[in-house]
C-alpha cells in the first residue's frame, strides 16, 4: 500500500498505541535549550531518573544569550542562570553541548542541520514550537513543552496523536525577488493561522523541488505559524548532497547506504491525502505582514486590507489596527521603519545573509534607522566573514552581531523599545513579540528587511534590481 512520508516515519518509531488513543513515538533525536529544559531535568532529578539516551540528545544556547557581547556573567541575572542550569545539566548527563566559543553554537534549528544531525526519516523534537524547521530534510519534527520534554528524557519516547497530511503544491516558477519566504507568507495569509490544526503539511511540486536546502528550511520553519503540528519535504538528491560530508553523517560505504534508506522514506506515488492545496508561485509578489499575526499578509504592492472585506477575521483586523496605527486603504508601500531585523532560525543562514547584503552593498541604512544582522551559528557567522559579508553590512550602517535568537523574540537585550516598527526577516508579529509591548513588527524577507533599512520604509525589493 502507497505511503506519504509521514506513514513511513510513524510506522518506524511507533512503539505501541496507548490507552488514551494515543501512539508512543521513540524519539531519534531531542534537541534542547537554555530555556525549556531546566524544569525538566529537576524533574527527573527529583524522581532519581537518568536520562533514557544521552547519545541521542544534544544542547545548544540560543534564546538569552547577547549578541553585542560574549562576556560572563551575563548582564542578565537569570540568563546567566539558564546557561549554567544547562551547563550543569549537560554535564552531569553526558550530553553534547554546543556552548558559547565551541564554533558549533548557535540557533537549534541552524546548528541541528548544519552538524548533519538532523537527517531524513527521523523523528525530532525540541522545547522549541520552530522545531517543524527540521522536516525539511524529510523528518518528522515537532515542538514540546516542559513536561514532554520530562518524558523524552527520561524514556526516549512521547505520546502523540498521528495528524492528517495535507499536500501544499507550490507550483510554477518564482519571479526576480520571490523567496521561500514569500511562498510561506503566502500560504499562510491564505489558509490563515489556524487553518493545519489537526495536520501535517507536505511542500511539494516543482517550485519545492528547486528550492535548496535553507530556502526548504524556512518553509517548514514557519509551518506552525499555519497551525500545522509539523511539515516535511521528501528527501531527494539536493537533501543528500547536502548532507554529504556533515560532521554527524556517516562516510564512505555508510553514506551510501544511509543516503539509499533516505530517499526510500520519501512519499510514495499514489499516496493518499487528506487534503491539497495548490500555489502557484509565479504570480507570487514579496510579502510583508501589516498585523498582529503571521496570516496578516499582503503583497507589497496591495493596499491595506478592509476590515469589512475580512468575514470572520474583522474583529482581529480591527485589533490590528489598533495596535500597528496603520489606516485602512492605504499602501503598505512607504510605511517608514525604524528598525530593521536580519537573522532568527528562519533567516539566519548564509543564503540569507547573502541576499540581504547583496541589496545593502554599496548603499547606506537610512538615517535614523537601527539595522541589526545576527547570524544563525557560529558558523554561519564565520562562513560570512570569510565572503566578506560583515564588511559589507558594516560599511552600510548595519551592525554585525554574534550568533543567537537575538530580536526575535527578545528573551536577550536586543528589543525594541517603545512604538518602534521592526522591518524583520523573523517568524512572528505579535504583540510584544520582539521585547516592546507597543513596538510594532512586520515580517518579510531578508532582502526585504535589507531593502526597507536603506530606504527606512517599506519598499519593493524589485525595485533595487532594475
């Protein structure tokens, strides 16, 4: 019987179907932070429960830490806190620690792929809700709260409910300045955010295809900001050949066979859905969100939605308005920025940071506007200086920053303050998302968010390649 990917990867790690209806998952890979897991290891602590698999656990520190400053102690008491619980915690386990200065730290859903240990056919978690990032190399990946995370240390397995899948076929051929980003933005602002409850979406068709491995990486990274539980892409030869060479892969002989068992997960022909949705990306424009969440998405050249056009979603539109002070009707082109936000797990790898600096090189950062870059790793930071891209960025006005969550979420110093409005190639806009509880966020591409810092307004990033 034909299989989806989902179907193939379930069936592996299924280990029994529990009472609640439930199934019991063995978990490949857990993947953890500063923030989430403290409370869980004083939990199993407290019971005297080792952790199940420290092999297949490993920790990195991104959401507290600065990025203006690698200094300890951290200026931020319970920062400095958070990372001493995990260091602590990881060595008293046994776990793998990408720490600060390691040259492997940085964001978990940047490092997690960078170091091949995310790979297709697994199951993944993280007390992180972007952890669905990871199915871009065909694995089934999903976030956790506290008390899962408790469970996955402990027994190396989690109860689940199996989602329905969902096909997303973006088909077609992109135009100059249309990104992954773009294509997400889309289809959120079409299925709106609760629209994937209940499923697992699967990106498909041409436009897929083509993508490479970081552009798949920002789709499915934003997969939850759609409702969905998680989303995957099928592995095929641009995931292996990523994956070639990969610290945590396997060489030689092995390779081979690993790369064979990864493109037999991908879904086969004739694979059932439970739903489909077609985009095609060819009449895509760049998109920007004008609201409070990541639905809230128009093309850049649109004016700005009526809230008596929206049905059901007026009185969040309504709410909206309120906040962002924008006026119905009007262009989203020409809003002026204060701020301007290059980097998060979904656009802080290197083809990001390329794309933002091929707009800036040669240009300014308008006057009076604070333009930040912060890379996804150490690693990317590094890879990005060898091209020269710091320079770049600096001699523009941006600042260069060390790897971290940085403005994405705020959990650090970089904030916004007051009723600034932040240009951000990160995930989500809402209110008080980026450390203000007045500061205002519109999400778009990392040239986007590059061009916009230039011009200190939203601008079309088609523009600047004519």
């Amino acid at each position: 019987m034909a299989e989806t990917l989902l179907d193939k990867v379930w069936r592996l790690h299924k280990v029994a179907t529990l009472e609640s209806g439930e199934d019991q998952l063995y978990i490949g890979l857990h993947l953890i932070h500063e923030v989430t897991s403290p409370q869980a290891f004083a939990m199993i602590r407290e019971r005297g429960v080792p952790v199940a698999r420290p092999d297949r656990t490993v920790a990195t520190v991104d959401h507290i830490v600065p990025t203006h400053s690698s200094a300890r102690p951290l200026e931020d008491d319970l920062a400095e806190e958070m990372l001493q619980n995990l260091e602590r915690n990881t060595k008293e386990n046994g776990i793998d620690f990408f720490n600060w200065g390691s040259g492997k730290q940085g964001i978990v859903h940047v490092v997690g792929p960078e170091q091949g240990l995310t790979q297709p056919g697994m199951t993944i978690v993280c007390g992180d809700s972007h952890t669905a990032s990871h199915g871009a190399f065909g694995a089934i990946a999903f976030g956790i709260g506290t008390s899962q995370i408790r469970d996955v240390l402990a027994t190396q397995t989690l109860a689940v409910s199996k989602p329905r899948v969902r096909r997303i076929l973006f088909t077609g051929k992109p135009g100059p300045g249309i990104t992954a980003k773009d294509y997400i933005l889309a289809l959120i602002a079409r299925l709106g955010v609760n629209g994937g409850i209940g499923y697992a979406y699967e990106y498909a068709g041409e436009a897929i295809e083509a993508l490479d491995m970081e552009g798949r990486l920002t789709i499915c990274n934003m997969s939850i900001e759609g409702g969905a539980r998680c989303g995957y892409v099928n592995p095929d030869k641009t995931t292996v050949e990523y994956l070639r060479g990969k610290p945590r892969v396997p060489a030689g002989n092995d390779f081979d066979k690993a790369a064979a068992f990864w493109l037999s997960m991908a879904s086969d022909p004739g694979a059932r859905y439970d739903d489909e949705i077609v985009i095609d990306v060819s009449k895509l424009e760049p998109m920007v969100t004008w609201g409070i969440n990541p639905g809230q998405g128009i093309p850049v050249t649109a004016k700005l939605p009526l809230p008596e056009t929206l049905g059901e979603s007026r009185e969040t539109a309504e709410a909206a308005y309120a906040h962002m002070g924008f006026t119905p009707g009007d262009p989203v082109l020409g809003q002026k920025i204060d701020v301007a936000f290059i980097g998060s797990c979904t656009n802080g790898r290197i083809s990001d940071l390329r794309a933002a600096a091929a707009v800036v090189k040669g240009r300014k950062v308008a006057p009076g506007v604070r333009a930040i870059v912060v890379p996804g790793s150490e690693r990317v930071k590094q890879q990005a200086e060898q091209e020269g891209l710091d320079r770049v960025f600096a001699e523009a006005g941006f600042e260069w920053r060390l790897a971290g969550c940085s403005m994405c979420l705020a959990m650090n110093p970089d904030r916004l303050k007051g009723r600034e409005l932040c240009a951000s190639s990160s995930n989500r806009n809402f209110i008080g998302r980026q450390g203000s509880a007045t500061g205002r966020t519109m999400l778009m591409s990392p040239a986007m968010a590059a061009a916009a810092a230039i011009m200190g307004k939203i601008v079309d990033v088609r523009e600047f390649s004519r």
